[in-house]
C-alpha cells in the first residue's frame, strides 16, 4: 500500500500536479511525502524542496532521522527556531540559498515567520481590495448587512496595508531569498482559516477566518505558482482535511486547485457555496423573545459525489479500510461504552443548564454573557466530574473518573508481564488550572487501586521537547505504562503506539477530526497489539450519549466524503459542536422520547442509506441495458457482416484441391493479387515484398492506404504509434467488415497472416454468435434486477412517521 501511495504522488507531481495526501494515521505521510520529494529531485520535476513540519519533529530531529533512514547519503538541512534568531538568520539564509539541498526542514513556527517580500505582499492585499469593492458595487439595497461586513473587511486590508507600507522593520526572511521551488506541508490543516470574500454575510452558518498564518500560507503558494506555473509544486500531508465545517474542503481547493476551480466557475466563495451549499430556512425566535422571523442558515451541503470528486483530483485518500498493514483491531468490533449513573446534583445543574437554554432561546438573555456553546461546555465538564464546576465541593461516590480508574487496573493488571501501556484523554482539569485538578484526582484513584505512581506519567508535565521525548520514549519501552494527557498534548504528531493496548476516552472532542486524532494513536502500525480497546465513559442523563452519537455520525460523513462514497448527495454541516435546546430539555428531564428519538435518527438514517445504494443499483443496471442492448445491435451487425463476408471468401476463392487436410493449406486455391493500378500478382514472395515496399514510403498517420484485393477483399496498409516508443505496421482486410492484423517482416509471412485471417471466419462468427447469447442474458438479468422494488421501503417509512411523532411530542411537552 505503502507504495501504491508513493508511486502515486509520482504520478501526480511528475505530471505537474499539486496533491494532498491523505493518511488516517494508520500509514506514515512523513515517509511517502520525503520518497516523492527525493524522487522529483532525481527526475528534475523540482530543485529544492522546503518541508514545513510541526515544532516538535524538527526540534527531538525525528523527521531528519526518518529522512536519512530511508535516504542516508541525502543533503538534509534542518534548521530549528535558534537558526532563525537575529544573529543567526543571515547565515542561514545563505547556507540554504548557495548549497544544493535535498531538502530543508524547518518548523512550522519558522515557517510562519517567513513571509513573501514586502512588494508581493502589497500587491496581494491591493488585489483582495479590488476584488471587495467590486462585490460591494454588484450588491443592492437589500443586502445592507452583508455590504458592512465586507466594507469592515476592506478597512481591515487597508490598515494592514498602510501598517506594511509605513514600516521600516527589517523583515524576518523573504521567502523569495531562500530559493525554494516546492513546498511539503505537514499537517495541512492547521492553515485552514482562510480569509475568504463573500456577499453571505447575513448568512448564519458562514464562518469567515482570517489567521494570518493562512493569509501567509497563500502567499507563498502564489509565488511558487509564479515560477512554476499554477497549480504546481505543493504538496500537503494531513490525516484531518476538515474538522470543523465542509467550507474547509474550500480553502483546500483554494490552496491546491485554483485552476479547478477556475476552470468550473467556483473560484469564488459564493460561486462555489451555491453550488455545493444549500441555504435553508429556519424559523427562530428574534431579539424581542415575542416573535418568530425566518432566518437563513447555511446548513447543509449537496451535490457531495461532484464536490468529492473535485477534491480527490488532487488528494490521494488513504483509510483503514484501503491498507493491508498491520495495524490492531477493535477487540469488539467497536468502542467499549462505560455508562456512569449520575448523582442527584449532577441531574440538578443539567436541569438548570436546560433552563439557562431556555433564556437563551427566547432571547432573554445577552449571547456574550451566556450561549448554547457555554453551556455545552458546562454540560460536558459536570458530566465528567462535579468538582470542575464546584471546586470546593466533595467527590461523588461514583463518577466517571472512579470507573476508569477501575477500567484501567484491570488493564493494567492483565498486561504486566508484556509491560502494555494506556493513554487516558481528558481535556478538562488538567494541571495548572486555577479552578481543579483532576488529573491528580486520577492519579490518586489509580494509586488507590495499587497501581504505582512510578507507572503513570502526566504529558502536560514534560515543559521542554526535549523532556516530552523523554516521556515518550519511557512510555514507548513500557518504563511507563499509563500516560494521561487531553487531544491538544497527546494526539496530533505523537508516535507512541508500541505497546498501547487500551485507550480511554473521559470526554467526548468538540470535532470528528480530534476522534481521528485520538485514537489514531493506538490505532497504527507498528503496535505490537493485534487486539486493543477503546473505552468511551458516558454519564447517563447528561449531554454525553447524544453528543457522542452526534460526533460519530459526522465523522462517519466525512470519512464517507473522502472515500468518494457515491450513495450521500447531501450532508448537514459539522458546525460547532453545541446542542439544540429541545435537546438540552428532552435529556434534563430525563425524557425516554430523547433516547427513542436518538434511535429512530439512526433507524431513517439506516434505511435511507441503504435506499440510496438501491436507486444507485438502479442507475447502475441501467446503464448495463443500455450497454448490452447496444452490445447486441453492434455484435449483431457484426456477425451479419461476418456472414456476407464468409460468402464473399467462398465466391472468390478460386479452389484447386477438394481435400479437408490441413497441411499445404495455402496451395489449395489458386492466389492471384489484383493491385489498385492494374497489375496481377500470383507470387506470394512478389506481393509480400510489394506491400513491404509500400510500407517503406508510408507516414505514421491514422489513414489507411489500400492496395489492392485479394480473395475479393481489399487490402491496406497503416503505420500508427502504439506508445511513445512502440511502431505498429497493421494490415487492413476489408469486405462488409473491416478486420486488422499485425504485418510481418517476411515476404512469405505477410500473405500466410491474410489467408489465416479470412479462414478463421467461421470462428470469428462462432465467437460474435456466443457474444450475443451472453449480452442477452445479462440483459435479462438486469432487466428483472431493476424492476426489484426496495426492500426497505415499509420500513423507512415506518421510521419516519416514527421520528415525526417523537419530535412532534417533544414540541408539545
């Protein structure tokens, strides 16, 4: 797999393409994008390539191991943030612009700090100006809101623009200087805020970024456009291309496909969101709380098969299910639910946490002092431990912290002997917080249990690179077996696989993207585990259930998008993670309707999945009668022809000797070649070196040159490129069909090649009858498949008057 990906890339870049490499951590992106940067280099295809990698893998020099490992006698330049300090940077700049590097590493803060010339940089922002003052002069009266929103974006570009123009600081490094021609970018997706334009403004559901290290990002693809032309020589590695809304595949394209976007007239944002975005209207209270107003919120996405395959022109996906390595297994198939029941103060503050939902929906409330995502954020920290909202209160007797504790002696326990390791994700409480401590209240329910502390190390206590390898590395050999830690610390980038045999997950992540994270840290090849568990801790009666629910269904959305899955046309947004109000109310209450509802979504879910692959079935049968149908006309007109054609070899074939032998076939009729100017021929050495002749005078062309007939069929001649160094010299025979065969370099062979040809013509017609025979059949077959109802229908139907009733009873109560 490994190298399907790799000779890929070549593909791609050697044919001028940018790609996006997509890896679900199960494979190493570092691996195959360092392969196909060497193997540009030695093709000519690039000179000198700049990788772009996270701090941590330039600064414990992990990255230029990997390099070296696989190429040992490469130039490799890595540079950590002390070659870019003030007395260091023009050494730098020179040692990477005057040596024939085969790369050069450098951090992404570095990175973020080298900026394209002040020049370029003004001129980009001029363009982005223009372009906003045309947008403001194309909108009407109506659009007041979205028109001061891009009136503020513009003075925003002004005022940077006047701050880089009245500067006179020297500028970090230009990127110009350094004289890279390719950019590999690891770990793409923490560029995605893009600044974008848009006339949406007044579009809920439309979030647009403006990180300057993005701002930058492009910059510096533009300029590498400049001198290689657009759309050539970037690379991005990612295992998260989107993670908080399907716009993000937006600003990909933008980074990596401005030409195919162009060339569809989706260049634009507002181009691009009408035809992959769908608006839809919403009732919802206004700010009085006394009326309801309609309000558009840009909630869902269509045409998702076109938008995929779009994107995956230049990304290459690689998923679990696509690699033949060895990477472990679910023991269960599936994540392990571990349901906590909840103390009475618990079921308290999620009931006042509903009626805090309840101000907010009627608008009684000012949205900067409390919010939906507020109050989720809340839901979720009391669902984990009571004390991380009120500190100075005691334990319960049982929490989610008490059950992974138990869940992870257990593991403990049962992997000594192979020295097994744990991860525990906890994203709140983590050391240092004013508020609670709760990794030392795990640490003090494993210490309880009997495990000892020497065995458990905390990530967020490692301050330095150079410390947290340390920490890794002990946890690598099983020094230290229990490793603690929330998603920002432990997921992205960290290779600790060795021994994990479990991971815990205490809280459920804000994006599907960080569950890709997460367990794409057990989840990889080189994990000496065939079998391994994930335990997911759920406080019953709080918001955890629904919301791991909610996150699994989206990131299956996405993994199904980057598959190129065909059956989803349309798919809600990802949007911020908060839930509804209805939602919050239903779980306070401890509503049964909520769970019921929770399953009748996954029920319609289910079965419109499954309806959408029978109407594709559907559209794939009948495309396959339409082919046999034609098939049948063609291969029915062909054998007709054969028939004529067998008559006319009988007609003209003069015959000299009655017996059915095979041997001294061609002496059994008389050969006589009558050529196109007039002559006869009864030679076979005479013609078979006639037509060699001819061959000799003949361009490579796609006509045919006829030059005479022979048996009463014309002869011809073609000379044709098969590939780039393959020359074809062919025969044409024609009658009522028209048949081709390979020439030979012999006198004798060339005339032996057409008599075979014109005896096999009976076989030829026992061939084209069994052709027949066969389309009809699948033509059949297809035929009764087609005409198969969907099986499910009672039962999507029954789902959906299901859901309608739960969700209409949840209205009334």
């Amino acid at each position: 797999m490994a190298r399907r990906m790799i000779g890929n890339c070549h593909v791609r870049c050697r044919a001028g393409e940018n790609l996006e490499i997509i890896s679900k951590d199960y494979l190493s992106s570092s691996f195959i994008m360092i392969a196909s940067a060497m193997k540009l280099k030695q093709m000519g295809t690039i000179n000198k390539p700049l990788f772009a990698i996270p701090n941590h893998l330039v600064e414990s020099g992990q990255f230029a191991r990997e390099f070296h490992l696989l190429y040992p006698h490469a130039k490799v330049l890595s540079a950590s943030p002390k070659d870019f300090t003030k007395q260091n940077r023009k050494k730098l700049i020179s040692t990477i612009a005057l040596f024939d590097w085969d790369a050069v590493i450098i951090g992404h803060s570095s990175f973020d700090r080298i900026s394209v010339s002040k020049e370029r940089q003004e001129k980009y922002i001029e363009e982005e100006i223009e372009e906003i003052e045309e947008y403001i002069s194309q909108m009407g009266e109506d659009e007041k809101i979205s028109v001061r929103k891009l009136e503020k974006m513009k003075e925003n570009l002004e005022a940077r623009l006047k701050k880089l123009s009245s500067s006179n600081t020297e500028q970090f490094i230009n990127f110009e200087q350094i004289g890279v021609d390719s950019l590999f970018l690891d770990e793409a997706h923490n560029y995605k805020n893009l600044f974008f334009k848009t006339k949406m403004g007044n579009i809920k559901g439309i979030q647009v970024g403006d990180a300057q290290r993005a701002t930058n990002l492009l910059q510096k693809i533009q300029y590498l456009y400049e001198i290689r032309g657009e759309g050539k020589g970037v690379v991005f590695a990612t295992g998260t291309p989107v993670s908080n809304s399907m716009v993000e595949v937006y600003t990909m394209q933008r980074y990596l496909q401005p030409q195919i976007l162009k060339e569809h007239d989706i260049y634009f944002f507002d181009q691009w969101a009408s035809t992959f975005g769908k608006i839809v209207n919403s009732l919802e209270v206004d700010v009085t709380g006394q009326n309801l107003q309609i309000e558009q919120r840009f909630a869902k996405f269509n045409n998702i098969p076109e938008l995929s395959a779009l994107f995956r022109i230049a990304s290459d996906v690689v998923t679990k299910d696509m690699i033949n390595l060895p990477v472990p297994m679910l023991d269960t198939g599936k994540p392990i639910p571990v349901e906590v029941t909840p103390s009475s103060r618990v079921k308290q503050y999620i009931s006042y946490l509903a009626n805090r939902a309840k101000l907010i929906k009627t608008s009684k409330v000012d949205p900067k002092k409390d919010n939906m995502l507020k109050i989720t954020t809340e839901g979720k920290k009391i669902a984990l431990d009571y004390r991380l909202m009120f500190s100075n209160t005691g334990e319960d007797s049982y929490n989610k912290i008490k059950a992974c504790a138990e869940k992870v002696y257990e593991e403990w326990k049962n992997g000594k002997e192979l020295k097994l390791t744990q991860l525990i994700f906890c994203n709140y409480g983590t050391p240092g917080n004013k508020d609670f401590n709760l990794y030392a209240e795990i640490v003090k329910e494993l210490n309880m249990l009997g495990i000892p502390k020497e065995d458990i190390g905390i990530i967020h206590n490692a301050k330095t690179p150079a410390k947290k390898q340390k920490l890794i590395n002990a946890f690598k050999d099983g020094d230290i077996r229990i490793l603690i830690g929330s998603i920002s610390k432990m997921g992205e980038g960290m290779n600790a696989q060795d021994r994990i045999i479990a991971t815990h997950e205490l809280d459920v992540p804000w994006k599907p993207a960080e569950i890709v994270q997460l367990e794409g840290r057990m989840l990889r090849q080189g994990n000496i585990n065939s079998k391994v568990r994930i335990y997911r801790y759920v406080c019953k009666g709080t918001f955890d259930a629904f919301a791991w629910q909610t996150i699994s269904r989206k990131a299956n959305f996405i993994e199904q998008f980057m598959k190129g899955d065909t059956t989803i046309r349309e798919m809600e947004d990802l949007g911020d993670g908060a839930l509804d109000y209805e939602t919050m109310v239903a779980i306070a209450s401890e509503n049964p309707l909520i769970m019921e509802r929770m399953k009748m979504q996954a029920e319609v879910s289910k079965y419109s999945l499954l309806e959408a692959k029978h109407k594709n079935n559907i559209f794939r049968l009948q495309d396959k009668i339409l082919n046999a149908k034609n098939r049948i006309n063609t291969f029915t007109n062909r054998y007709t022809n054969i028939s004529i054609d067998i008559n006319q070899r009988i007609k003209e074939t003069i015959v000299t000797k009655e017996d059915d032998s095979k041997e001294d076939a061609e002496n059994k009729f008389k050969f006589i070649f009558y050529t196109n100017d007039n002559h006869i021929m009864e030679d076979r050495l005479e013609v078979g070196s006639y037509i060699i002749e001819k061959f000799k005078d003949l361009s490579i062309s796609d006509d045919i040159v006829y030059l005479g007939k022979y048996r009463g069929f014309e002869i011809g001649i073609q000379k044709k490129l098969l590939s780039e160094n393959q020359l074809a010299r062919v025969l044409k025979v024609k009658y009522k069909n028209q048949y081709e065969i390979e020439s030979s370099s012999s006198e004798i062979g060339i005339t032996r090649r057409i008599d075979n040809l014109l005896n096999k013509f009976e076989e030829k017609a026992n061939q084209t009858k069994n052709i027949i025979e066969e389309e009809k059949e699948i033509l059949k077959s297809a035929e009764m498949e087609a005409k198969a109802p969907f099986k499910y229908t009672k039962e999507l139907i029954k789902a959906k008057r299901k859901l309608k009733e739960i969700e209409q009873n949840l209205c009334k109560q």
